[in-house]
C-alpha cells in the first residue's frame, strides 16, 4: 500500500473522528437550556466526554495521515468532517437532513477543498518577533469579541447566534493552529537544560492555551444554541481561513491570489461565506414547545423547508 494511500485512510478516518466528536457534543449541548450553566451540564454528561474522545482521535489520525502524507492530500479530506457529521448528527438528534442541506454542504465542502489546493497555502518563516504578532492578534481579538457579542443578542434567531459563536470558534482555532509552530521551534531551539524554562516564558503559550479553552467553550456555545449545520460550516472555514490570514501577514506564509488561480481562491472564500450564511439561515430554529430538536412536530412536506 502507497504512502499516499495510508495518507488518504488516516485523513478520512481522522475526518470522521472528528465528525463523531462533534455531533456527540452538539447533540448534548444542545440539551442544556438556556441560563443552565453549560459546561457544568457537558462535563457530567458521558455522551459529551465521548465527544472529546472524537475530537482526540481525530487528531492523532490527522497528525499520523500529515507524517505519512502531504498536507494538499490531507487537508482537503478533513473538510470531508461536515459530509459525514449531518448524517451522524441527524441519527444522534432524530432529525432528517434535507436534499439542499446536503447541497449546501457539499459546495462548502468543494470550496474549501479548491481553497486549499489551488491556493496551495506554503510555509513561511518558522518565528516572528513578538511584536509582529501585536496588531494581528489585536484584530483577530476584535473579529472574536464582534462574533461572541453578536452570539449573546437574544432578539436573533438561535442558529444565527449558533452561526456567530461559530465564526468565533473558528478564529480562535486558527490562532492556536498558527502559534503552534512558533512555540514548538522555540522550545525546540533552547539548549536542553532552557527547554522547559524557555517554554514557560513563552507568552505565545498562554495565548495558545487561551484561545484554546476559549475555542473550546464558544463551540460548545454554538452546539447548544442550533443544528450542527448552523455553526460547524463557519467553524470549519474559520480555521483554515484565519490562519492561513494570520500565517500570512506574520510568518510570510502565502496564498495564491493571481492571475486564475487567485479567481479561484478568491471565488472560493466567497462561496464558502455565503454558503455557511445559507446553511446557518435554513437550519431549524432551537427547540420551543410543539418542537424537538428544533424540529417542527407535523409531518412533511410542510414542514420541511427542503422539500
């Protein structure tokens, strides 16, 4: 067996992995009522921990699939998550997935994947001077702290809420994926006696661990305010998009933007907002009297917005 092939076996396992974790932790978020302390309710809840243990597995495949094979093979596979997450999503909540949602989610899924191949994301510097990291860091804290204020509106609907947490979620993720390697070198870079000092000092560290518990709780936020389709779009097109942002203007990392690849890139991000937009607008509202799961109690095709 190819290398290629293990590569492509590991990335769609991790994929789904991934897929698992989050319908898990959506399906139990989205049981904890408004003004509960949420994450009081997740950590006593066996099915949410099981989530983790997805969202863990998930990464480890992901990480053996990037050793064994390129991150233009790997990359685009993982955006696979959301295909398998709807249907796993649906069983775990009862609710049927209609013929547009999946539609919708397999054009976010192409896009993303046109992003990242023929945008063809290389590396750039291994560190930056901490001071290069001030202002897009500061910009990056004002798009999350705009999404989260926006996630807090109560007069909105919930999977618009849900969408906003979301995009949240997603930057923050993409500000730990790209302080990772400048941590890493750093620790790496120390003499063996520093190593663990240097780390220590680090304050890209307390940002990376920061963001990460912060990422983590904002999704949670998002799972319980709608449907996985509300919010794990804009929760898969924040991360690669922000960090490949953030890469970018720190390390020098680059994105194809000319000549008809740069259409495409370009066309690409377009269609990945709108369409997250229109899956977040058309996901069921959360669960009232008469509904469950969001879902309206009166039999198709009425209500079913798909149909």
């Amino acid at each position: 067996m190819s290398s290629m092939t293990v590569s492509v076996l590991l990335a769609l396992v991790a994929a789904f992995l991934f897929a698992c974790g989050s319908a898990a932790q959506q399906s139990e978020a989205a049981q904890v009522e408004a003004g509960e302390p949420l994450m009081s309710e997740l950590l006593h809840s066996p099915r949410w921990w099981l989530g983790i243990v997805g969202d863990i597995g998930g990464y480890l495949f992901q990480a053996a699939a990037l050793a064994v094979g390129s991150v233009l093979v790997v990359q685009p596979l993982i955006v696979t998550t959301l295909l398998f997450a709807l249907p796993i999503s649906a069983i775990l909540t009862r609710a049927r997935v209609g013929r547009i949602t999946w539609v919708l989610a397999a054009v976010l899924a192409a896009a993303l994947a046109v992003f990242l191949v023929v945008g063809d994301p290389t590396d750039g510097l291994p560190d930056a001077p901490g001071a290069d990291w001030l202002w897009p860091l500061v910009a990056m804290a004002i798009v999350t702290a705009c999404s989260v204020v926006i996630g807090f509106i109560p007069a909105l609907r919930g999977s618009l809420r849900a969408l906003a947490f979301g995009v949240a979620t997603g930057v923050l993720f993409a500000v730990t994926t790209v302080l990772t390697k400048p941590v890493l070198t750093s620790f790496e870079h120390a003499g063996l006696g520093d190593n663990l000092l240097r780390l220590l000092t680090d304050w890209r560290l307390y940002v990376l661990a920061a963001c990460g518990i912060g990422a983590m709780y904002l999704q949670q936020r998002a799972f319980q305010l709608g449907p996985i389709s509300a919010s794990l779009p804009a929760i898969t097109v924040g991360e690669p998009v922000g960090a490949a942002v953030l890469g970018g203007v720190v390390l020098d990392e680059s994105v194809v933007l000319t000549g008809v690849r740069g259409v495409l890139v370009i066309a690409s991000v377009v269609a990945m907002i709108a369409t997250s937009v229109v899956l977040a607008r058309r996901s069921p509202a959360p669960s009232a009297p008469g509904q469950e799961n969001g879902v309206p109690n009166c039999a198709p095709p009425a209500c079913n917005p798909d149909v």
